[in-house]
C-alpha cells in the first residue's frame, strides 16, 4: 500500500480528475477509504462497475447516493460493455468549467487525463480495454493483474491513466471482509467455505427470499428464530438446500460443507440472480 500511495501521490498532479472503480454489488465494502485523503480537491468519477450481477433498485440508490455527494456517477457492465461508452462523455461533463477555461485561454487541444483507481478484480483492466477500444484483452482472472503504469488515449483530448491503480480494500469491519468474499474479490480464506456460506444464505434468506427459494427449490425457507444469529440461521438454510440437492453423508446428514462451495460458485458465477450486498444507510 505504501508504493501504491507514492504513485498516487506523484501522479495526481499530473491528473485532471480521478475516476474510482467500484463493485456496483459493495460500493462501500470495494472502496479504499483512503482514496478520500490521496486524491483531496480532485474531482471525481465513480464507476459502478458490474452493474450486470448488482440489484438494479441498488444500483439506483447507490448511483443517487453518489450523487448526491458531488461525485458523477457512471453505471457500467466493463464486460459486456454496457455503460463504457458513455466514459468520455461523463469526464467532460465532470470537467466541464475546466475545459471551457482552457477553450478561453485558447488551449483547445489540451489533453485531459484521468487517474483510474480501482481494488483488484473490480474490474479495472476490462473496464479500460473496453473505453479504449482495445482489441486485445489484457485480462486474467485472478485479482491484482494490471500491467505496468502507461497512458492509454481515450478519444481525442482524454487519456487514462491505468495505474498507479492498485488499491487494497480496506477490512475496516467484519461485513466487509465478508462481502468482498462473497463476490470473490479477496480468497476465501478469511472464514472456512462453510462459514462464509451461512453468512451468505442469511443474507440472502433476508432479503432475496424468493431467489434462495427458487434456485434451491425450497416451497419455503425455514423461519427464522428469534435471536438466532446470521451464521446458525444461515446453516439451517445451507441444510435445506442442500438436502434438495441430495448432497447427504452418511446417516442422512446433509454435507452443507458441499453445498456452500456449490452456492458460492453459483452466486460468483450469477446462476442465482443478480444482488445488492450493502444499501445506503
Ligand atoms: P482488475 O483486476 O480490476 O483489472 O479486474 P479485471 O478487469 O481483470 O476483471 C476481473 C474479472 O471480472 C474478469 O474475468 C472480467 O471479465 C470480469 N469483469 C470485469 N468487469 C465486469 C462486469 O462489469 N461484469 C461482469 N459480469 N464481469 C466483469
């Protein structure tokens, strides 16, 4: 992190605006809070980014919240490509005071650049190929890979630039740990699989019912007990569906260690719909 704050440091001078890439599904728990403090008086773009697997209603709230705060808010799908187009467009609206200053001064020409910014996996390497046009995707998928710092030209007075942009989210409390998780932006290790599947189907238990309902086949979903916590509630689930699903061990137990692997593939992979992990409060 400190490297990453050098350049950040170093290069913000060199930009016009910042652009924060963010999970539409944990625009909080994706975002370095200390982005705030490195990119002070700068003004701001924030991206939700994968807005193909987010809860649009969330989306929309976020989107306002955002907004609200003085940010411009771009909605986007880096990989099927929705919303990129709208990227220039959005930067010189942002800029707009600014680049009438420049057309008075008489330097119409002059090049805007914009720091991406963005947690690992976020989607900042495809988001970027995608307002560049480039053809080759120089993408893995695996967190933390994008290439040395560089200027990617944008469209005619724009360029990126599409690091120093690596930055570590912050686990400022247990949620965020948890829903970085979920999505598979950190490694499952901060919990064991199971673990992390409870919290998963008590969230989703609460407030996508009808999702757990119907991907697992349930008519029902077992109520929840007064003062039962995420991770007992959420075990109860796992038990349900994966009783549907016939993952059972010996003695007629239901193996809920299977069954939250399964589930957390099958939400990582959108096979249970699309989700808003965290709401404006
Ligand atoms: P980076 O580490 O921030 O540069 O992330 P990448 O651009 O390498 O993206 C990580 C993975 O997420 C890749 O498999 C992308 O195809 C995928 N991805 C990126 N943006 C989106 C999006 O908006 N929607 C979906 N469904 N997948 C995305």
């Amino acid at each position: 992190m400190t490297k990453t704050r050098r350049m950040i440091a170093e290069q913000i001078r060199h930009v016009d605006a910042v652009c924060e890439i963010l999970d539409a599904r944990i625009p909080v728990s994706s975002r370095n809070p200390d982005v705030d403090e490195l990119t002070a008086g700068k003004p701001r773009l924030v991206v939700l980014n994968r807005v193909d697997q987010a809860d649009p209603e969330g989306t929309r709230a976020w989107a306002a919240y955002f907004r609200a705060r003085g940010y411009a808010v771009l909605e986007s799908d880096a990989k099927g490509g929705a919303g990129t187009g709208k990227f220039a467009a959005a930067v010189r609206e942002l800029l707009a005071d600014k680049l009438r200053a420049y057309a008075e001064k008489g330097q119409v020409g002059r090049v805007v650049r914009v720091m991406i910014l963005g947690i690992p996996n976020v989607g900042k390497s495809t988001f970027i190929n995608k307002v560049a046009g480039r053809k080759t995707a120089k993408t893995e998928d695996r967190p933390g890979v994008t290439r040395s710092k560089q200027w990617v030209p944008i469209d005619r007075g724009l360029e990126l630039l599409d690091t120093p942009g690596i930055l570590w989210p912050k686990f400022e409390d247990q949620s965020v740990g948890l829903n970085l998780a979920f999505t598979g932006a950190v490694k499952d290790d901060i919990l064991d699989v199971e673990t992390l599947g409870c919290h998963l189907t008590a969230y989703l238990g609460e407030r996508y019912p009808g999702a757990l309902e119907s991907a697992y086949k349930l008519s029902a979903l077992p109520e929840r007990e007064a003062e039962e916590n995420d991770v007992a509630w959420g075990y109860r689930l796992l038990e349900a569906a994966g009783r549907r699903r016939g993952f059972l061990i010996s003695g007629g137990e239901v193996d809920t260690e299977r069954m939250a692997k399964i589930l957390l593939d099958e939400f990582r992979a959108g096979k249970l719909g699309r989700f808003t992990l965290e709401l404006p409060s």
